[in-house]
C-alpha cells in the first residue's frame, strides 16, 4: 500500500504540471475576453474541468498521504456549495439535481479539500447509481443527538452535528456490496472506470473529522448516505475589505525557477502582466550559475521544489548563502505542511501550492 501510494502521489504531481499550464493560460485568456462572449463561456468551461482535474489530483496526494492540509474550522455550507457547483455542468440531462443546504454559519474542524471530496465522491457515486435518470438530493443541516445512536458503519453520542445527506433514486446496493464497498480497490465498475478509491476515502476522511457514517438502501429503489460530522460551533463573521486590484510589479525582477519548460513560459507572462521583470530558468543548476554571475541582478527568486540535480530548497540554500536577504518563494504540488519544517531551514520565505492559480495566490 505505501509503495502504491508513492507512486499515485507522484503521478498526481506531474499531472499538477500539466494542470498547472491548463488553469494559468486558461486565466489568461479569461482576463483578455469580454464576460457575455461566446469564447469567454467556453473558456470557463475549460477551467471548470480544470479545477475538477485539480480536486481529482488532491484526491490522489490525499491518498498518497501526500495532501493533508491543517485541520481548521470550516464553513461547511460554503464549502458544500461550491463542491455541488464544480459538479452541476457533469450531471446528465436526465437526473435532477435537488440541493438543501441549511445550516448557514455552522462549522465543523477539518481539511477543505478533503470535505470537497467527501461531496464529490458521494455524489459522483450517486449519479452513476442512476443509469436511466432519476433524483439527485443533497441536504444540509444541523442536528442534535439527544441519546446514543448506532449507525450502519459507526455510532453517535449525544450531541450537535452537521448532517450531510446525499440520496439518490437509483439501482441501490445489495447486501454483499454493503459489506465490502469501503474496502480500498474494491469497485463495482467495469474495468477501467472505476479506482475503488472513492467510497474509503469518505471513510477515512469521515473518521479523521471525528464523524461517522450511516448508509440507507433498497435494492431497485434508490440508496441515501448520511454522514454525520462534529458541530464546531457557529462560523465568526470577519469583516471584510473592499476587494482591491492585484498589486503591480515596479520593475522589480523576478527569477523563475522550473524544470517545466510551459510553466516558465506561463509564470513569465503572468508576471510580466503585472509589471515584473521575469528572467526564467528550466534548471536549478543554470540558474544557480546565473545567480552567481550576477547575485544583485534579482529581486526575488520563485522556484519549484522536485528538479533533478538540485532541489528548490537547496538551491536556496546555496542562493542565501550568497544574498542572506533576497526573498525566496517555494512551489510545490505537495501539501505546504510536508516542505514547512525542510524549507524553513533553508530559509525559504513563503511556500505556493501548485497548479498556481492567480487568484488564489495572488
């Protein structure tokens, strides 16, 4: 399991690259399209399989152990909402998409991601319950226990939760399957659609939240997973700030590290929109010999942390030894809490999740 598992997180991380390009040039050519335009809609198209790709790559780093972000209080109809909206556009014509989402400023501690995964996987599992259409419904509300309850897989004490149901009107789930269907690999697809993944990673990633599960179905009538997850309280209202322009670049320039040709090509154009002087490296090694060369020619370094020869947190190292001060900012697929203690050490100054998406890491 664990040699599977380096190996699907570093699948996943060379998918990142290609993904990385896709979000970035797809962003570009958003800000350069008018809203109402035809061209603008399909571009959007394109970025919202983007961002199902790049959940689809959390998914596997999450597996992989490679992608578990801090646990936080989340806002869980947010969240959920969002999930169900990066969904719509792949549900067929013939199913009805129904959603109830309550419970307005609960939270529940946990990862983003992976409660985002939670919702994919149920609903993903659902809709393809329904060959010939039905009912998809989705509901969201808070609850409280006022007595022990055992569940199909797990129990509940007394208490306050956050309910997720996800129903649908399909085939359901025979006793044998019900056994086994949180078992890791096992599917009930043909060959080649399926991973046996999804189902026990809601397991798992319902148990790391403290929650439990219960399942409901009948066979030629339809199946209705509940899960049940700890209520954290209510979410507190942050004031917020007028949102503001991205701030521009004074010329300031910006060395650019990645053995990824495309996303050289794509960081130097993004920031060259933003007023940067981007100078762009495909080798940790070369870019380190032009560090030396001309050690007070840049501003800030912004490297990748897998390259061959020389990592990104060694290449820091070695760049800091020349210049104590310059800033230097790590990319990197993996979780940020997998590099923090390593490039902290090296003095790395912030660290970015990629596929680098401006908005998100502006």
């Amino acid at each position: 399991m664990e040699a599977i598992g380096r190996f699907a997180g570093g699948i996943a991380h060379d998918f990142n690259n290609i993904l990385g390009a896709i979000l970035g040039y797809g962003e570009l050519a958003q800000s350069a399209l008018q809203e109402d335009s035809a061209v603008r809609r399909y571009i959007d198209r394109v970025m919202q399989a983007g961002f199902l790709g790049k959940a689809l790559v959390e998914r596997i780093l999450a597996f992989s152990h490679s992608g578990i972000g801090e646990y936080v209080p989340l806002s869980v109809r947010s969240i959920v909402a969002g999930a169900l909206d990066l969904l719509a556009p792949s549900v067929p014509a013939d199913v009805r998409f129904e959603r109830q989402l309550n419970a307005s400023n609960a939270t529940v501690v946990g990862d983003t991601t992976q409660l985002q995964e939670i919702v994919m996987n149920l609903c993903t599992n659902a809709v393809h319950a329904m060959e010939h259409g039905g009912v998809l419904k989705v509901v969201l509300e808070r609850q409280t226990i006022d007595e022990r309850r055992l569940l199909s897989h797990g129990s509940l004490r007394t208490g306050r939760y956050v309910r997720l149901s996800v129903s649908d009107t399909g085939s359901g789930i025979t006793a044998a399957v019900l056994e086994r269907m949180f078992d890791p690999f096992f599917t009930t697809k043909h060959r080649g659609e399926g991973t046996g993944l999804g189902l026990a990673l809601v397991h798992g990633i319902v148990g790391d939240f403290g929650g439990s599960i219960d399942v409901a179905t009948q066979v030629g009538v339809g199946s209705t997973f509940t899960i049940w997850l700890p209520d954290a309280g209510e979410m507190p209202v942050l004031r917020t700030e007028p949102a503001g322009e991205v701030l521009q670049g004074h010329s300031e320039t910006v060395m650019i590290v990645d053995d990824e040709r495309a996303l050289v090509a794509l960081a130097e154009e993004m920031l060259a929109e933003l007023g940067y002087e981007p100078v762009g490296f495909d080798s940790s090694v070369a870019a380190l010999q032009a560090f030396r060369a001309e050690p007070t020619r840049f501003d800030v370094v912004l490297t990748d942390e897998l390259m061959p020869a020389l990592t990104g947190t060694r290449l820091a190292r070695e760049i800091r030894q020349l210049r104590p001060e310059i800033p230097v900012i790590l990319m990197s697929g993996y979780d940020a809490t997998q590099l923090s203690e390593c490039a902290h050490s090296a003095g790395i100054n912030d660290i970015l999740r990629k596929p680098l998406v401006r908005r998100e890491n502006r």
